[in-house]
C-alpha cells in the first residue's frame, strides 16, 4: 500500500470519508461551484460576485456563509465589507476536476485535453461524439438534445441547466486551474 494515502487518508476506511461526501454535497449546487470558479483569480467582495453570477446579493450571501462553515472559503471584513477567498487550493483543484469531469461525459476530446496540444488546423471544438453515441461504445445512448440532462441525472442534478452549467464552466487555456 501507498504510504501516502495512509498519511493523507486516502484508503476506503479513512475517517475523513464522511466530511468528504459533506463537501461533495455542499458543492453539489451550479451557484456555489460558481462561486469557486469565480474565486479561481483571488479575493471577491460579495457585491463582486453576485455581479459576476448576475445573482442578487443577499442569495449569494446565503452560499458564500455556507461555503465558509465547511471551510471551503476564507472571509475578511474590511469596514462594512466581507471579502471572499478560497481557504485553500483543494476547493479549486475539486471543482475544476469535477468540470473535467463533466466535459469527458460530453466530449469525446474534452477542451482541458486539446488546451494542452497547440492548436494546428481548422477543428472545431464542442461536444461530439460519447454524448449520442452508442452506449456499448462508451456513449451514453442518449440522442444529442437529452445527453445534458442525462448527465445531470446521472450526476444527481436537478436540471439540464445544472449540468450544462457545469459542463461549459471551463476557462480558456490559459485561464485553466
């Protein structure tokens, strides 16, 4: 056995496997992950973000307190305003895998694998392939218009526009995490 995950607590008996699947849940929300991508480049104020998400305020308020009680985000108060950062770099490296993620159950090439190839011709990005593909061949046997609220319903989402979210919620390269 690794002995990195018995130090990190990577092995299925670890304790910290009930406040993971805690995270996972207090991320299982398009405005919070939404927060965090916004978090990505540094410190926001919440009028900041809810601009950004074109959220009212007090709702992004409301994400942001419970985002800080699992200690995913960090806050300071500077006069009458509360400023946001990511209280660490797991928050952001989860989220970005989980967009990842979300483009592999859409794309049959995802955008964070040709942002790492220089771009050489004319192609075309976007979802092709997995996402109305034959489900013996790795698609998900869904015709094109279903596969996004397919994906969200295997994700555990409410709505297509959950998972649509998520999936198209990766930067450019250079914007990548």
């Amino acid at each position: 056995m690794n002995a990195d995950s018995k130090r990190c607590g990577l092995d299925e008996n670890s304790p910290y496997v009930e406040y993971a699947v805690e995270i996972l849940t207090l991320l299982a929300d398009a405005t919070r992950v939404r927060i965090i991508l916004a978090l990505r480049g540094g410190e926001l104020s919440v009028n900041e973000l809810a601009e950004r998400l074109d959220k009212p305020g007090p709702s992004v308020s409301q994400h942001l307190a419970k985002l800080r009680m699992g200690r995913v985000v960090a806050c300071r108060r500077e006069g009458n305003r509360m400023y946001y950062s990511l209280a660490n770099e797991h928050a952001r490296q989860l989220v970005a895998d989980a967009v990842y993620q979300a483009e592999h159950a859409l794309e049959v090439e995802p955008a964070h694998h040709r942002a790492r190839v220089a771009p050489t011709g004319g192609r075309a990005p976007g979802p092709v392939g997995r996402a109305d593909g034959d489900a013996a061949e790795g698609g998900t046997g869904r015709p094109p218009e279903r596969a996004v609220e397919g994906a969200a319903a295997d994700a555990g989402a409410t709505t297509g526009e959950d998972a649509a979210a998520g999936a198209t919620g990766t930067a450019r390269a250079e914007d990548q995490v």
